[in-house]
C-alpha cells in the first residue's frame, strides 16, 4: 500500500500539467482494454473448489490460500464512466455465469505530480476475505484505503486480519481525485463527494451481500488509515452513511495542517474545514474553463467527454494549490452536509464506538535541513503565531532542526487536534484513544536523512509485513490486530494477554500509548497536552463553527 508521505517530501511542479491532443485513446477504450486485461488476468488463475457464492448481482467464484477464501476484483457499482462520470454510483449490470474473482482489478484512475499515473475508471470494485472453515456470522471489517484521495487502492492482503481475528474482511476502490471529486453546478445540485458516495455504495454491497461470504451485516468495523482515516469521519458525520456501519477505526486521520497553510494535499483530514459547496462550484468552474469547457451549450457533456489523462492532469494537486477542480471532500449538501468537527457540535452524528489516534511525530509538512529553513517553514505554517512558536520550540534544544520542525508539525497538526477529536466524539458515542509511541519504525528515516520517529502510519501494522518484523515489533503488531479484531467483535478492543485499553471518556480522557516490546501502556490526555504543547495549539486552532 503506498503512502501518501512522499507526496509532500517532493519538489512541487510550477503550473499545470496539461496533454491535449497528446492522448490518442478515449476514455471509452481505455476503460475496454482495462477491463479485458482484467478478464485475461483472472482466467489465468483458475477458482477453488468450493468458492462459488451468490451476490445479488450473479455468482462469483475465488481462491484458496493457506486457510482463507478470496474473492478479488467483485464489481459493487457499474463502471463511472461515459454518462456515468461524475454521477452517484449506480448498480452493476447483472450476470449468470459465475464470475472468476481471481484477480485483483484495476485500480480507480489517479494521477498525482510525482507519482506514477496508472489506474483506470472502470474500478468499482471489492474484495473479500473469509475463513476456509464455513463459519457464519462473523464480524466485518471494511478498509479504506489512504493516499491523500488521490491516489491508492483496495490492493491490500487482509489474510492476517482474516485469520487471526476470525473475521471476514472488505477492501475497496472508490473514485480518487478530479473524478471522485469535483463538483459543478453543471452536474445539476449537490454534486461532489463521488468517492464517498462510492464508500457507502461499497457500504450497502456489503449489507445486501455479505451472509454469503460468512459475515454479519450487523457487526461492520470500517477501518482505514491517513484518508482512509479520514474517510472514517466522514462517514461518521454522513448522513447518507446512517445504519451501515456499527464501529469505525480512524487512524491518522489528522495530518493536514493547522491553519490551512502551504501543502499540496487539499483540505480534508478530520479537522479540515472543508470547501463549502459554492466554493466547490467556482473551482468546478474554473476548471471547465482550464479544459475548454466553458461556454458550451452542454458543459457536462463536455466534461464527460475528456480523454481521462487530460481530465486528470488539468487537475494537477486541485484548486488550492496550482491545480483546478476540487480533488477531496467538500460540503455537498447530501453527501456531508456539515464537517465531522462542526456535527459534533449538534451530535447530528452516526454513533457507533470508535477507536481514533495518531503517532507521535507524524509530519507531512516538509523538512529542515537547516536553521534557515526551519525557521522559514515556521513562519510559512504559523505566521502572527512564529514568534510564540519559535519561543515555545527553541532549536537549541533539538538534535537537529529536521527533528525540531517534525516536532513542532506533529504537536500542531496531528496530536493535538487528535485529542479534540477525542473529546469531541466521546461526548455523543463510546471512543478508545490512542498514539503510537514507537521510535524505531522501518525505514526509520524521513526524508533529507532525519530520524524519522513514529511518523504517519508508520507502525500499524495489520497486514502481513516485509521485511519481516524484528522481535519487538513483532509483539506490537500482535497486541495491534488483537485490539482491533476484538474491538470489530464487541465493540471493546481489551482482550487475553493485552493490555486493559479503558474508554475515553470526558472525565477519564485515557489514551492507549502503544509501544513495541509488549511495553504499551496507559497515559492521560493532561499528559500527552503537557508533552505537546497542546493548551498552545488548541488556542491557536481555527474554531469548527
């Protein structure tokens, strides 16, 4: 699964990427050749005995491997393209024979600077992991995937989760990007939040689905990590997302900054103040006028008819740095109709038990190779605030000016604000609070060769992991999927040989510091504020209302 870091640890690019009249092939073929490479792919690899089961749409038939039963590539929603892009997801055209869900499918089409462009729009699709051993009824645990909203997929392996937890797990694609996000008046009101819109259609496939595979539509976990963890508040603050979850697993879902200052991701963690919806339109706009679409007698009809790379590089990073459109969340109307921050407020809120932190140094903000420059990144991010901040992190006191600004990015942008969601949540629903405190993470350095710390992601680890774990990671990753597929279980994540994880509660406020070597244990949030400055930056963060 990449990750979203690199992102802001490279060059920005000046201007808009642009390739008109260098694409050759519609959106149209391109999606045609996906699919068939698709088909190719899974004819290949023939289905296990045993395998096949029903979906509303028609039987689907996976694979066996050591214990656990895969079915990859299942269509939830019929392909967004043609008069389907930017539209609602809409049900997938059924089928009679079974289908081979062998193979993984394309991943939704993302193309961000500095990353490979690849994918296709023809990628609404989920996966499914189960037990081999016929069990029914068990817990579901849904992934989201991260990557900024603009890039990443489903592509996960979620056979440890499956086996060590007992459990049947989903992952997902949704729409990234121009095409999972923008919004225009063109495409008639609310418009926006497709990829969401796709989360909750994945969402419902599971529902109406899901007892075939073993799994109970009344015990669903949605879990992800960095957008993926912000994606869980969202569908916390959705409406549309009412009764299809029961618990949600947030992590890393605070990462962007503070006060809104210079980054090439788009407002959109889970404290962001998101676009609001004529915001959203103008950006729409300027972006129809950027791809040549202005002024026609039928605006979507020319938008839809974008080759898919001009489409995606008029997008650039989106309309907040250099780019056009929206690329993330916005307040649509329907979709989200208030930020998570601003319904906890009302408590207008799905309630469902949650479990929501960060690491330690988390910092997708750049880095200090020098004094210059951590001085420069501070009044950048912190303006009328440096002075004060200068003053609160002195850089005589710190290894190196890299890890002075990782400090100061974390405190200000992910752990302090991860507390306030903390509190906020746990006054309408049960909330298990957490930060990771392990210091020796692989690769263990960020970029320019500074200690990178617990950085963003960095040690949760739910999936199978290469290289191999040394010993004391090893115990972190156990008592991490022990707390996790319990918690997806009951409700509660403490289990046998874990440590007790109290809830987080407006009078307790216990967070869960989780470490490697079977060394995690309980602090309180007055500490973690104390350690992080947080009494500054709460005073320093913008209100949510």
């Amino acid at each position: 699964m990449r990750s979203i870091r690199p992102i802001l640890q490279r060059s920005r690019l000046a201007g808009v990427l642009l390739a008109a009249g260098i694409l050759a092939v519609s959106a149209s073929v391109a999606v045609k050749d996906s699919a068939s490479a698709k088909s190719r792919d899974a004819a290949a690899v023939p289905c296990a005995p045993g395998t096949t089961t029903q979906t509303t749409s028609g039987p689907v038939c996976g694979i066996a491997v050591n214990g656990v039963n895969e079915w990859l590539g299942i269509p939830y929603a019929a392909p967004p393209v043609g008069n389907l892009r930017w539209q609602p997801p809409q049900p997938p055209a059924p089928w009679t024979t079974p289908l081979q869900a062998t193979a993984f499918a394309s991943e939704c089409a993302q193309e961000f600077p500095g990353f490979p462009s690849g994918g296709s729009e023809d990628c609404l699709y989920v996966n499914v992991w189960r037990p081999a051993d016929g069990s029914s009824n068990l817990p579901v645990m849904v992934h989201i995937h991260g990557g900024g909203f603009v890039i990443g997929s489903g592509q996960s392996d979620n056979t440890l989760l499956a086996t060590t937890g007992h459990e049947v797990i989903v992952s997902m694609n949704y729409r990234l990007g121009i095409f999972g996000f923008l919004a225009d008046s063109a495409f008639g009101t609310h418009s926006g939040d497709y990829g969401l819109q796709d989360q909750q259609a994945a969402l419902r496939w599971v529902q109406h689905n899901i007892t075939a595979f073993g799994g109970d539509p009344g015990n669903v976990t949605i879990f992800g990590e960095s957008a993926g963890g912000s994606s869980v508040c969202d569908q916390i603050a959705s409406p549309t997302a009412a009764g299809l979850f029961e618990h949600g697993i947030s992590t890393s879902g605070e990462y962007n900054t503070l006060l809104g200052s210079p980054t090439s991701l788009e407002s959109q963690d889970c404290k962001s103040a998101l676009p609001t919806q004529a915001q959203a339109e103008a950006a729409g706009a300027n972006y129809a006028t950027a791809v040549g679409c202005a002024g026609v007698a039928d605006v979507a009809a020319c938008l839809r008819a974008l080759p898919t790379a001009t489409a995606e590089q008029a997008a650039g990073f989106g309309y907040q740095d250099g780019g056009q459109g929206t690329v993330a969340p916005t307040i649509n109307g329907t979709t989200l109709t208030m930020t998570l921050r601003q319904e906890l407020k009302t408590g207008h809120v799905n309630r469902v038990s949650v479990i929501a932190g960060t690491d330690r140094d988390e910092n997708l903000v750049g880095s200090a190779a020098t004094a210059a420059q951590f001085t420069q990144l501070v009044q950048t991010q912190y303006g009328k605030y440096a002075a004060k901040v200068l003053q609160l992190y002195p850089l005589d006191r710190f290894d190196s000016p890299g890890v002075a600004w990782r400090t100061v990015a974390a405190d200000s942008d992910t752990v302090c604000p991860a507390l306030t969601t903390d509190r906020d949540l746990a006054r309408w629903m049960p909330v298990y609070a957490y930060e990771i405190d392990d210091n020796d993470i692989p690769p263990y350095t960020a970029a320019g060769g500074t200690a990178a710390g617990a950085s963003h992601v960095g040690a949760w680890f739910l999936n199978p992991h290469t290289p191999a774990l040394d010993a004391n990671q090893q115990v972190l990753q156990n008592t991490e999927v022990a707390y996790v597929t319990t918690f997806a279980a009951t409700g509660k994540p403490t289990m046998t040989n874990t440590p007790i994880w109290p809830g987080f509660t407006s009078a307790s406020q216990e967070v869960m510091s989780l470490q490697p070597a079977g060394d995690s244990e309980i602090i309180t949030a007055a500490e973690m504020s104390a350690q992080h400055n947080c009494s500054f930056w709460d005073k320093v963060a913008p209100s949510a209302g």
